[in-house]
C-alpha cells in the first residue's frame, strides 16, 4: 500500500469510535491550550488522542498513517495556539466595528504612565490587568508570563496599548 492510499484509508476506514475519541482528544487539548488549566485538560486530551490513535490503528494502518494522524493533530493544535496568543496579545478578532454605548478611554493618553511601577492584579501571560496608583488598567507583557501579585513597570505606550515587563526583586 503507497503513502496516499494510507492516507484516504485514514479516513475512509475510521468508524464513529475513532472519530469521537480524536475529537475529544483535540477539543480538550485545545482547551487546554486557550484556558492554560495547568494539565486538568491536557490529562484527558493525550488520553482520549492515544486511545483514538491506538483503535484507529488496530483497524488496519501503517506507520504513515500514523504519521498523517500525528501531523493533522499537530497543525490543527498548532493553529488553535496561534489563533489564541493572537487574540490574547494583539486582540485580533476582537476588534469588531459596532456601536458601543459605554463610556470609553479612547483617546485617553497613557503616556503618563512610562517607567511607572504597579502590581499584576491577575496573572500576565502574556496580557491581563495591573494596578497603578490604585487604578486598574489592561496591560500586555513583553515577554514570558507572570503571577499575581508581581511587580511590573509601564516600558512601552502606544495609543491605548500599555507594555510592561517583570521587575526583578
């Protein structure tokens, strides 16, 4: 059997078993990717692929259509991370014209605010909220993740896109 036959064997043969094991294997992975649950998800996620891999596997399959199943499992938890670090970083698909009745901080110049020190209210990684003189505000951290309660300092302000970095104690 050639490569591409495995490959449409890959599908052609899976059963609602193997399709439901994958699946939920890859929803919890993702969901361990976008929640960052710290391996509540990711226990059930390997567990539910393996086993997926495994029965898809004893239906008949070469070591290529393990490779295909591996690589698809890959791009599409590969993609789930890019599409969430660019939501969480850039607020890309966030930014949605429409009308918005709440008072805003457009415009507002955060400029003050550089070389300032506050404290992590919730756990930065990479954006998440800080505290300045006792007023809370979004902020992105320039680079790694922090935990709540560490001190950071304002080193970048464009617009209302507020950077900081850890200090170290």
């Amino acid at each position: 059997m050639d490569v591409w036959s495995e490959f449409a064997h890959l599908f052609s043969g899976m059963d609602a078993a193997d399709a439901l094991l994958l699946g939920a294997g890859l929803v919890f992975l993702s969901l361990e990717i976008v929640r960052r649950s710290k391996g509540a998800f990711a226990g059930l996620g390997g567990a539910a692929l393996l086993a997926g891999f495994a029965t898809r596997l004893s239906h008949g399959g070469g070591i290529a259509m393990f490779f295909f199943m591996a690589l698809i499992c890959c791009a599409a938890l590969l993609a789930v991370y890019l599409i969430d670090t660019a939501v969480k970083r850039y607020n890309f698909l966030l930014k949605v014209p429409g009308i918005d009745f709440e008072e805003t901080d457009e415009g507002k110049d955060y400029y003050y605010l550089l070389g300032l020190d506050g404290v992590a209210v919730e756990s930065l990684s990479p954006s998440g909220k800080i505290a300045i003189n006792n007023v809370t505000i979004a902020a992105t951290l320039k680079s790694g993740s922090v935990n709540r309660g560490a001190i950071v300092r304002v080193v970048g302000v464009e617009g209302q896109n507020i950077t900081v970095e850890q200090i170290e104690n």
